[in-house]
C-alpha cells in the first residue's frame, strides 16, 4: 500500500513565484490535513479537510489554498512565496476525527523560498 | 499558552537501557486523547501510542508505554530497552473535542540519542 504520497520532495522557489503541493493517499480516508514544520519546532496545522468538496483553516493558513474536489487528492497552493514559508510541509490522513484515530503522514516535503 | 510542552529539548540513553520523555498538556476539556510520534532522520512521522482521557489504564504498546497522569497533566513516553533505531524526534500531540478533534496539536519534541 502506498498510504500517503507527497510529491515534490524538494522544492526551491523564488520570492513571489507560486506553486501546488500534491498530495494523494490510496485509503478511502475522509480526514486530510496539511501540516508545516519550521526547524525545531512541532507540526502546525495549515488546512484541512473533513471530506472532497469541504475545507477548513488550522492555525497557521495564511499564504496557502487548498481544495478537495476527490477524497484522494487534497493539493495545497502556494501563492506569491515567502521567505516565511521555507518550512518542511507533511500532508497527513485519517479516516475519522475520533478522538482516538491516529494520523497516517506522508514523507513530507522540503521547500525554501529564497 | 502552550498546550503542549516538552521541556527536554535533548535526552541521551545507552543501549538496552529505559528512557522517559516528557510531556505536559493543558485543556479544560474532559475528552481529549493524546498521541505520541516517532520522527526519524529521513523525515517521516511514525505513530507510536495513544492514550484517551478516559482510559482508565495506561496505554502499551511493544516497548512503548505511556505513563499517563490525569491529574498532573502529564503523558510521558516511556521506552524500555532501547535500541539504536530509536535515536529519533519524539513529539507529543492532543486532540481535544472543545477545538475540534481534527485539529492536532503538537508540541516541540525531543530529540533522543541512543549510544551503543
């Protein structure tokens, strides 16, 4: 099983330029988020999803967008990028938001804006 | 405030020996769960334990068990005899019903080094 697939890996943009993470997992899970890790620091919630066509801020969502129009596929868009938004980005699943239901997460991918 | 925090930014081990890492929370919430993940250097992010607020007993699982203080707020990991492969980041995380349960909060983490 593929679980959760991040593409890029890594990413070098320029200030300004604008680009669309890609993430797709192979469960039937309804739960997807976006995470963003800085260096040394926990996961910040970006945005998420509680089901395709349903979107919801997290904590940290500004700078980003994010669309569900599939339950396998929530991208997460990058406009106008900023030094701020050099970060490590984890896109994560579950099936439910139970208390108890853990978070599938993908490898995660590496961007710097510079 | 910090819901999550970990104090230990850093914790050493020798092989084969136990190892607690700590982690405090604060909610007012009555139903909340917390988790416990694993960060190894490739960069993936490894669920190793849950424990709910209302479980009465501490959570296990394999050489991992969560020493869960309800009252103190605390949810410290504990390892038993560690190996190499758990040099890692561990961070600690909640789900609390009042803020939504998709919404994981996650602390700082700790980075354990095990030595031979």
């Amino acid at each position: 099983n593929a679980g959760v697939t991040q593409t890029p890996k890594f990413r070098i943009l320029k200030i300004g330029q604008s680009m669309t993470l890609q993430c797709t997992q192979d469960m039937n899970h309804n739960y997807m988020y976006w995470y963003r890790q800085d260096p040394g620091m926990g996961l910040k919630l970006i945005y998420y999803s509680v089901g395709a066509g349903i979107t919801d801020k997290g904590e940290v969502p500004n700078g980003y967008n994010v669309s569900r129009s599939t339950t396998e596929d929530f991208p997460l868009r990058l406009e106008l990028a900023a030094p701020s938004q050099t970060s490590v980005y984890f896109c994560a699943s579950s099936y439910s938001g139970a208390t108890n239901e853990k978070l599938f997460f993908g490898s995660g991918t590496q961007l710097s804006v510079l | 405030a910090q819901k999550i925090t970990q104090t230990q930014p850093g914790m050493f081990v020798q092989e084969k020996e136990a190892v607690t890492l700590d982690c405090t929370y604060d909610t007012s919430d009555q139903s909340y769960g917390l988790f416990w993940y694993k960060q190894p250097s490739s960069g993936e992010m490894i669920f190793l334990i849950y424990q709910g607020s209302y479980d009465e007993q501490n959570a296990t699982e394999g050489r991992y068990s969560l020493n869960f203080q309800k009252a103190r707020k605390s949810a410290n990991l504990v390892i038993s005899a560690s190996q190499l492969g758990d040099s890692a980041m561990y961070f600690c995380a909640m789900r609390e019903r009042d803020t939504g349960f998709q919404k994981l909060v996650f602390g700082t983490g700790t980075r354990l080094l095990v030595s031979p």
